[in-house]
C-alpha cells in the first residue's frame, strides 16, 4: 500500500514539474542540472550496488530519492 502511494506522490510531482516548465516556458541550464544528475546516479547507481536492494526498500532509499527530487525542484525555481 505504501509503495503505490509512493509512486503515485512521484508521479504527482512529475507531471507537476512538467507542467510548470511548459506553463512558465522555462529554460534550464544544462550545468544547473548536472548536480542533480550525479546525485541521482550515487543514489540510484552507485548506493544501490553497495548497500543492495533492501536498502532502497526501506525508508533511507525513499528519503534519498525525495532529496533528490526536491533539489532538482529548487534548482528549477531558481531558474524560473
């Protein structure tokens, strides 16, 4: 039950995020993103190999995602 609420909150704030760059017509810099991109890699790469699956099952694997989330959020509203 929690996981398919958990997917439905990331799905929310996905098409949310999108909806808020095609309504605002924001341009993102690549370099902005790039943080975001290798902190998603560590987390979902790197972490995932070194600690297992488990670990992304538990509540730190959904917290780390979150924080991924939410600073890709406030760097695109930094950029609007």
């Amino acid at each position: 039950m929690i996981i398919v609420f958990y997917c439905i909150l990331l799905g929310l704030l996905f098409i949310g995020a999108v909806l808020v760059i095609i309504r605002k017509k924001i341009n993102i810099n690549t370099a902005a993103m790039a943080a975001v991109m290798a902190l998603g890699i560590v987390t979902q790469g790197v972490l995932l190999n070194f600690f297992g699956l488990p670990f992304f099952l538990g509540s730190v694997g959904k917290i780390l995602s979150i924080a991924d989330l939410a600073l890709w959020m406030a760097i695109l509203d930094r950029s609007a």
